[in-house]
C-alpha cells in the first residue's frame, strides 16, 4: 500500500504503479531536486520482486540508501563491490593495491622503460577497463587522443608512439585481468569480472541508479546480475551528464531506453529550486518545472569586487574552471571570511603538477610553468583531434590556478601547503564555510544561496550539450536566491 502520509505526485504514482504491476524494463528520467531517491526508495516497498539490487554510484551512497531502505529484499551496493564479490569467488585471499596498474604496465613495458610511459601506459588501461574491456588497437587510441594520453613530440622520436602506448595499455589490461598476484585495484573490481565473464545473474530486479555517471563497464556488469526473466531500471538525467572527462558513458540513458525496450516516465517537477530558477533552466531543459508549492526565488547580480560584501557561510560560489575559485577564495579570505574550495583530488594534482615542474624558487617555478603550459598547448593542437581545445582548457586551468596561488608564496614548500589547505573535505561542515567549488564538484548537493561566476560558463564560446548541462548543474543547486557573479575578466 502506498504511504498515505506523504502527497505524493501523479509521476511519482505512475513509477509505483511499475514496481508493483509493471512489466519489462523501465527508464525514469529524473530531473534536479525532484525527488528521486525518495521516489525510488518508496517504489522498491511495491516491488513483488524476492532479491532486489539498488546501484548506487558511490560507497558513501550506498551507504545512505542502505539506512533508508525499508524492504528486506532490497540491498543498496555499490557496482564495484558487486564485482568484487565475482573476484573473490575465482580468485581467493585478493587485497585492493591501488599501486598494481602502475607494477602491471612495468611488466609490460619492461624495467628499462621511462617512468613516464609506464604512467601512461598505467593511465591509458585504467580508461580502457572502465570503457572498453575488449578493446581493438584503433579504440585504445582513439581513447588516449581523447583523455590526452598520447606521448609528448619528444617521446615519439624515440619511438614511444600512440600506437606503442596502445599496445601496452592493452597488453597490461591482459596481465590485469589474468595475472593472480594476490592484488586487484579499483578499476578491476568491475573489469576483472566483466572481461573474464564472471558475472552471473543473481537478482530479480535491478536498479541503476545515476546511470548517467556511471562508466560502460559498470553498465555490463550491472545488466549482468539481472536474472533472464527479471526487470531493470534505469533512473538518472541525461542534462546532468557533466563526466565525460572521467568515461562515463554520458549517452546510456538513450541507449539503455532503446536497448532494454523500457517504457519511460519522467520526474520533472522540482522541490528544491523556486519558480524564477526553474523558467531559467527551462531555457535549457524545457521539461523542468516548479512544484505548485514553490516560492518565487529570487535572481540576483553582483560585481566580484563586492562579491565578500554579499556572501556569507552556508553559500556556494561555482565556477565552470578552478583558477578564478583560488582568486576569489583568497580575496574572501583576505576580507576575514572562513572560505574553503572543495575538491581535495584536485589539490593533490596541482601538488603533483609543482612536483613534477620542480621549480627550485617561486620564480624559477613560475619560468618552468609557463614552458610546461606551451609545451602542452602545442601538444594538443598538433594532434589535430577536436578535443584538444577542451583539454587545452583544462591545463591553462592548472596553470593559471598555480599563478594564482604563488602569489606572495616565498617557497614551493609554502605553495604546497597553501594548495592543500584550500583545497579541502569542508573541516567541521560546510555550512561554516563559504564552499567555492568547480561544477562538477557541486553535482547532487544544495543550498539555500548560490553565487555563479558568470564568465566561466562556455568556455571558449563553446555551447554544446555539456556545457549546458553544466549550466544547468550549476543553477540547480539553489534552493531560494541564485546572483550572477560579472566582472571576472
């Protein structure tokens, strides 16, 4: 019986109706802050189903819908630990070693071979298991084109290729999946399985949940432990596909809906944004709307000069690149505000970028940047591919992060741990915090007030689909007031 206790919409009904009557697979298309864990959540309570799996993206999500589920016959885990559970059955007394990609692709390309390419070839089969776990030489080097993996100008006088990295990208994917060292690493857990036909069917309904983020590989394995007769669903919005950088297969929702033969329904009606942000993300996705119950909101702009005058802790401030976030967190920090950027990863590769420049001063540091920026640069344009200016992009991002950063630093020592104290896990919550955060790093959280640095949106004057997803990513995480930050440039 459906919980009485809670208004629940007519899209909702509709989804709880398939759990409990419906047949063949199901599509929900859920749109930003329209209820759809609760959805979901409430659904599995109807499902006639005796083993259920709920796939979560995470572990820490896992770990939340595992404290909300109130059917016995549902379990919430992530797909990586599903694969794990394969392994462990054809290969006993395995431990995870994050450092077993790197020592398989030495094997491979031998121990005289430059640190550098084994980092590559290391790099290149960590995309090709998430995305391709049979690949052919062509795939592989259409992937290291795409994730920037291909060996600088320098490397291919001496004979480390595209092609060569290919070849051992593939040949250490063969040592991860055979190879019974005791070890397996992250991207493993679901390639090892996926790649040996481990995977055995072992539930009567599966639920993908985010499916847009998830990677090709998660995809197989998570349609592999559906039962022949069982029913799948996928639940997740194609307007919020902003990891493509990272391989998730940003297209499976259409593929999927088309595959599977699902029967779509939709969530689109909001509870978290007000009327005014809602007309403004229809602009880009015209099926979003406002619950009849949602305050007006309010839209605001400020000049980033004033930017400190208006924020306070609790509010976002976004940004479509990192390097305008360490600018502005520092000027918030200069006027005694307690501001922070969120994203430790992308702390620790800029730690890793000054290490691998090893600048001997500040200046020397900053010299070295700027020959390690045009180098890449020219990298990239000499390839020729049409991805190359988004990854241009991103490394005069890094670089201009770093200049930011160096400002007044009197060591590499000092810029090191200014980078790693500001880019951070939110000490003590974020609502003490004013939190300055790239998009991508804002994806599926929410607050009352939410600040966007205007000019960072499109970068380039590009406007393809995801960069409107990012848009709308950045304008959904507002739940009263959104401001237009101008005057970045």
């Amino acid at each position: 019986m459906i919980n009485s206790n809670k208004k629940w919409s007519v899209q909702q009904l509709a989804i709880f109706d398939w759990f409990k009557n419906g047949k063949g697979n199901l599509v929900v298309r859920a749109r930003a802050g329209t209820g759809k864990t609760t959805t979901i959540l409430e659904g599995i309570n109807y499902a006639t189903e005796d083993k259920i799996l709920l796939a979560a993206f995470s572990k820490q999500i896992a770990g939340e819908l595992k404290l909300k589920l109130r059917n016995p016959k549902a379990e919430a885990k992530t797909l990586h630990s599903i694969g794990f559970g394969f392994v462990l059955r054809n290969w006993s007394n395995v431990r995870l070693d994050d450092d077993r990609g790197t020592r398989l692709a030495r094997m491979t390309l031998g121990p005289s071979a430059p640190d550098m390419m084994v980092r590559l070839v290391q790099r290149l089969a960590a995309k090709g298991k998430s995305m391709c776990p049979f690949p052919t030489e062509s795939q592989m080097v259409d992937i290291a084109y795409q994730f920037d993996l291909d060996p600088d100008e320098q490397w291919v006088d001496d004979g480390w290729t595209v092609e060569a990295i290919a070849i051992g990208a593939m040949r250490a994917m063969d040592l991860a999946a055979t190879s019974r060292d005791g070890t397996i690493d992250f991207d493993d857990m679901v390639f090892v399985p996926v790649r040996n036909k481990w995977v055995r069917p072992r539930y009567d309904l599966v639920l993908i949940d985010e499916a847009q983020d998830m990677n090709a590989v998660q995809i197989i394995l998570a349609l592999g432990v559906c039962k022949p007769n069982g029913r799948i669903g996928v639940i997740g919005d194609d307007r919020q596909a902003i990891y493509s950088f990272r391989g998730a297969d940003s297209g499976s929702i259409d593929r999927l809906l088309t595959e599977l033969k699902a029967v779509e329904l939709g969530l689109t009606i909001t509870y978290r944004c007000p009327k005014k942000i809602v007309a403004l993300a229809q602009k880009l996705v015209p099926d979003y709307m406002a619950a009849p119950e949602a305050p007006e909101g309010e839209e605001a702009e400020v000049s980033l000069e004033k930017l400190h005058e208006m924020t306070e802790a609790g509010n976002f401030v976004l940004s479509r690149k990192n390097a305008p976030l360490a600018k502005v967190c520092l000027k918030l920090l200069r006027h005694g505000k307690r501001a922070m950027i969120e994203g430790k990863d992308v702390g620790a590769a800029l730690v890793s970028l000054t290490k691998k420049i090893k600048g001997r001063s500040i200046p020397d540091f900053l010299e070295k940047l700027t020959k390690w920026e045009e180098r890449q640069i020219k990298r990239l344009r000499a390839t020729g591919k049409k991805a190359a200016e988004a990854k241009i992009e991103g490394v005069v991002d890094q670089a201009e992060t770093l200049r930011s950063l160096a400002e007044g630093m009197a060591s590499i020592t000092e810029l090191q741990t200014r980078i790693t104290s500001l880019f951070t896990e939110t000490p003590g919550g974020k609502a003490d915090y004013i939190i300055c955060s790239s998009v991508h790093k804002s994806k599926g959280l929410e607050t009352d007030t939410v600040f966007i640095l205007l000019e960072t949106l499109y970068p380039g004057g590009r406007r393809d689909r995801e960069e409107e997803n990012i848009h709308y990513v950045a304008m959904t995480r507002t739940k009263r007031k959104l401001v237009w930050v101008k005057g970045l440039n």
